[in-house]
C-alpha cells in the first residue's frame, strides 16, 4: 500500500496534496463501502426468521416449506386469521397479559421511584446497608425463592391467580429498577433539594414535586424494561398459572406448540402477534431502552 | 406523611442535630418500606424457608420431615439424570457464553464503524434480542426444520448435508446454543455503548505509530472496553446457567434428554413431581455454581480489566 501511494504522488509532483486528500477520500469511501458489504452478507441469519415468520403466517399450508423458500406469500392466505384465532384465544390471552403488564409497570415504577428516594435523597443511618441488599437480590436466581413462595402463594389461595404475579411488583421486588432509579437520582443536584428544604418542604413534597419529575427519564426505563420482562416472562407464568383461560401470550403460544407442533401458519401467525406489539414499543421507545443503558452506568 | 418541617429553630445544636437525624431516619425507612417489606416476604423467608425445605422431605401436602443432607447427597452421588442435565447445562454455557461475546463483539465493531444505513443495520442486528423466547423457540423449530428449514437450505448451498437438528442428539444443544446467539442484540448494543466511548484520537495515534487493524482492536479497544467486556460476561454466563424457556419449547429437554438442563429438571422435580425438598437441594447448588462462577471471574478479571479509559 505505501508503496502505490508513493509512486501516485511522485508522479504528479505538482499537486500532491489535493491528489492525496483525493485518494484519502476515495479510500475512506471504498472502507465504507467494504464494511456495508460485510454487514449486509451477515444481516440475514439477524433478519431472515422474522420476514420468514411474517410470510409464513399468511402462506398456505403446503407453501409454508417450499422450496425454493417463498418469501412473498402468493396468494395471500388471510382465512390463517380465523383459522389461527379458532385454536388459538389471542384476544384473551392478550387480555390477561395487559392486565398482568400493566399492573407490574405501575408497581415497579411506583415502588422503585419510593425506594430510590429514600436510597437517594434522604441521609439517614443504614441507607448503605438496605442499598447492599437490594444489590444481593439482584443476583439471586429466580429459582432459589419460587418453591418456597409457591408454597406459600399456594398456602393464601394465590395460585392460579393473576397476583403472584404482580404483588411482588409493587415491593420492590425487582432489584435492578430501584438500582437505575438510585443511581440517576444520585447525580442530580442537590441545590433544588436544599432549596426546598430551606423553604420547609417536608420530604413528602420533595419527592412529589422536585424527585418525580425530574426522574421521569429514569423511571420511563425502569417503566420500559418492566414492560419487555412482564411480556415476555414465561417461567413464572408457567409457575402459577394453571388454568388455561388465565394463560398469558407465552403460555398460550406454548400450549399451541404442545398441541399442534405442526400448524406452521397458525404458530407463525400467533408469533407475529405476539412479537408486533414488542417492536412497535421498541421502536417508539428506542431512545428511552439506549438511555436505560446509559443509566446502568456500565460504560 | 407530612414530616415535620425542617424550618424549626432547635433550641440546642446536638439537640437539634440529633432530632434531625432522627427525622431523617424516619423518613429513610417510610420511603424504603415498601422495598424492606418485599425483601422480608419475597427473599428473606423464601429464602430461609428454601435451605431448610431443602434439608427435608416435602411434597407442599405434608409438612416437611427433616432428612439431614439426604438430598444433596441423593443428587450428587445417584441421581445420573441430575448429572446429566448438570453436564448439558455446563456445555451449554461454555459453549454459548464466548461464542456470544466473540460474535456480539465484531458485530458491534463493524456497526461502530462507517456504515451506508447504518442506522436500519443496527436495527436489524438487534431485533432478535426482544423477541421473547418461546417465540424464538417456536421459529426456530421451524427454521431448523430437516425438510424446507432456512438452516439446512442455507447449508445445502454450500453442499454441506444438514442434520436432523432437534431431533439429533449430537446436534440438538448446538441448535440452542445457534438461537442463543442469534438473540444476542442486547449484548451487541452493551458493546456498542461501550465502544462509542472509545476516543477516536486514540485509534488515530496507534495507527499513526504503525499499529496494524488487529493490533488496534487487541492492543487499544480491547483494553478499553475491557469492563463492558467483563459485564457482558457475567451476565450472560448467569443468564445462561439458567436458561429454561428455550429448550423447554424447542426440545422439552429431548431427544433422549440430551438438552435436558438444569432449570428444567429442577422444575419437573418442583412442581411435576412435588419432590420440593429434593428441588430446593438442587436450587441450592444451583445458587452456589452461579456465586462461585461469578466470584471467580471477578477475581480473575481483576488485573486484566483495566476502568481507567472510561
């Protein structure tokens, strides 16, 4: 390489600098190119199940593999509509999964925006202590605690019901989201806290009128990741729900898998509906989900 | 909850420093009651309750009777199954977790870099990792399919025969570990945050001072991000020690119990067979694998991740 780039600009002796600007440029461009070629070879294996998934849903049964692979449904199969909604009770599992989503997001932002002051924003005696705590339930496996709490939910009359599920949410049970909340509140400023203070604004008028909105970006994440884990969960569903008309998405979806492993259009369909709604919050919400990186302090 | 007002003139200074505190105490654990009463009821007693269950008989019907270390001693020396799904799992995470960080890494140095729509590349790459995963069970099935699946398509055009993936034995945990790593978008855009923290004029000096690319990435990038690095190792190496939605949908632990993994077989014990003591035992082990595992590589970490560039 350095041995062309000499022979370029020996060769036009008059202007050298333009010719290596010039040649600068052309190279940058040719790198970007390169690397858009490298990236649009390796794209598909990301890419390619979830167009699959899209056609699939409205191919007829005998398309759905085919080969070569029909990317484009042809014709179009809309009956998979009514055909995958008779085995498959979208609507009510969508329902209960709202109802489950919904509560949690409230729970977690209102328990960790609470929490996250008093970790914060309050200077008192053990505050490290509980801080530390919240760290160590951040790290415990799921699987240590659900046998004993299954138990007891069991013992209560919980199971089979929606508030296994959602109680824990609302006392801080999600460790992580308390953590984001803390550490965002942290640095902010202190000067409008003392201010109010000086005005005799007693702690509860702190966190309503200066805490909450000035941590509304931290709790739009914790609101945010609260929702993809809620929807997505499967485990606990799995736990503590039994009867099939308080499934969720992902056990309904399951269920369909159990019972017809083989109605491809039918699971892809379902897929699609399950997976839509998560890419329509993600996209409206990118900015939100990279910021909640940002918060974790990690980089 | 109107606390008293901070306005009011204490008549002594360690009088009033101390009512202060006081005040402030109260306060502290008002805010934080809601987190302390959920650590007592959903980790404290659980907890607690999980050790001693696991010390007993207990089949959530009658009350638990105490049988010394009998479940751990049953599962360590003559439960083969327990060993077995002990040995898929630790191939699954040895497997899964470098493979995941090397491919999430490059894929986050080439988005990092100039790129024509980089924006919808970055996008595409990071899809997979919010689709949950008993969807991305259910379409990889699909995908993996022996007959018409895109993988096997995908191979035939290299005229290398596909195999009967999950159906396969040797091949059934390799088919997982591929959809792990197809699910990794969240690790890439760890990396990518991480990245864009990179100074450019770093990059610029070594090259300037004769670095090759690779020398760039092992001797200035690498060292630089070395935290996102270790981060991105932990978490997916917990993650992976308790993968349990995506071989429960695509294998239910099959064939011949080849992906048949930890978490599974504690949940079968837990709630299939009611063994809840014999669960909570493996619960336990479970939770010291995952403590020793990650005490391990911070200690190990500690010289060679260096916080210094960022």
């Amino acid at each position: 390489m350095p041995a062309s780039r000499q022979a370029i600009s020996s060769t036009h002796e008059r202007r050298p600098d333009q010719l290596r600007a010039a040649w600068f440029r052309a190279r940058r461009r040719l790198g970007r190119l390169g690397w858009t070629i490298v990236a649009a070879i390796v794209v598909p294996f990301f890419a390619a199940p979830l167009v699959w998934m899209l056609a699939a849903s409205l191919k007829q049964d005998a398309q759905v593999f085919s080969i070569p692979i029909q990317w484009i449904p042809h014709p179009f199969e809309w009956g998979n509509i009514r055909a995958t909604l008779d085995v498959f009770p979208f609507v009510s599992l969508l329902i209960n999964t709202v109802i489950i989503t919904f509560a949690v997001i409230i729970g977690t932002v209102a328990s960790s925006a609470l929490v996250g002051f008093g970790l914060s924003r309050i200077e008192w005696p053990g505050r490290n202590i509980v801080f530390y705590i919240v760290l160590a339930t951040m790290i415990l496996p799921t699987y240590v605690t659900i046998i004993p709490l299954f138990a007891l939910f069991s013992r209560v009359g919980w199971v089979d019901t929606f508030y296994p599920l959602i109680v824990p949410s609302f006392f801080g049970a999600n460790g992580f989201s308390i953590f984001l909340v803390r550490q965002f509140l942290m640095r902010q400023p202190q000067e409008l806290y003392d201010a109010a203070r000086v005005d005799g604004a007693g702690f509860a008028y702190q966190f309503w009128a200066i805490c909450v909105p000035l941590a509304t970006p931290a709790l739009a994440v914790v609101g945010l990741f609260a929702f993809i884990w809620t929807w997505t969960d499967f485990f606990l569903p799995l736990v503590y729900l039994t009867t099939p008309s308080k499934f969720t998405l992902m056990l309904g979806l399951q269920y369909l898998h159990g019972q017809h492993a083989t109605l491809w259009p039918q699971l892809m369909l379902a897929n699609s509906l399950i997976v839509l709604p998560v890419m329509i919050v993600f996209l409206f919400a990118q900015r939100t989900f990279v910021q909640g990186i940002h918060l974790t302090g990690i980089r | 909850m109107q606390f008293a007002r901070s306005g009011q003139a204490p008549s002594g200074r360690a009088k009033g420093r101390s009512s202060f505190k006081r005040r402030d105490l109260i306060a502290g654990l008002i805010f934080t009651s809601p987190f302390i009463i959920g650590f007592l009821a959903f980790y404290a007693y659980p907890l607690g309750a999980s050790f001693w269950y696991s010390l007993t008989n207990f089949n959530l019907i009658q009350a638990p009777t105490f049988i010394g270390i009998r479940n751990y001693s049953d599962l360590l020396f003559s439960d083969s199954l327990f060993l077995t799904a002990l040995r898929n799992t630790s191939y699954y995470t040895i497997a899964s977790v470098p493979l995941q960080l090397v491919v999430s890494f490059a894929i986050a140095m080439l988005l990092n870099t100039k790129l024509y729509l980089r924006g919808l590349f970055r996008a595409l790459y990071f899809f997979p990792a919010i689709v949950p995963s008993v969807v991305a069970g259910v379409l990889w099935t699909a995908m993996l399919n022996p007959e018409g699946g895109i993988v096997n398509l995908a191979l035939n055009v290299f005229h290398i025969p596909g195999p009967n993936w999950l159906g396969s034995t040797a091949w059934a945990m390799p088919a997982l570990i591929l959809v792990t790593v197809w699910g990794s978008g969240t690790t890439i855009v760890v990396f990518l945050a991480g990245l864009q923290d990179v100074p450019v004029s770093l990059r610029e000096a070594a090259q300037l001072d004769g670095a090759n690319g690779w020398q760039v990435i092992t001797r200035v990038i690498v060292p630089l991000v070395s935290p996102v690095i270790l981060f991105n190792f932990i978490t997916n190496l917990i993650g992976a020690f308790q993968v349990f939605a995506l071989p429960y949908v695509m294998t239910g632990g099959g064939p011949v119990n080849a992906t048949l993994v930890y978490s599974q077989y504690m949940y079968q014990a837990a709630f299939g067979d009611l063994h809840l003591g014999y669960a909570s035992a493996m619960a336990w082990i479970l939770f010291l694998i995952i403590g020793v595992l990650t005490y391990i590589s911070l200690r190990v970490s500690r010289s060679r991740v260096s916080y210094a560039g960022l």
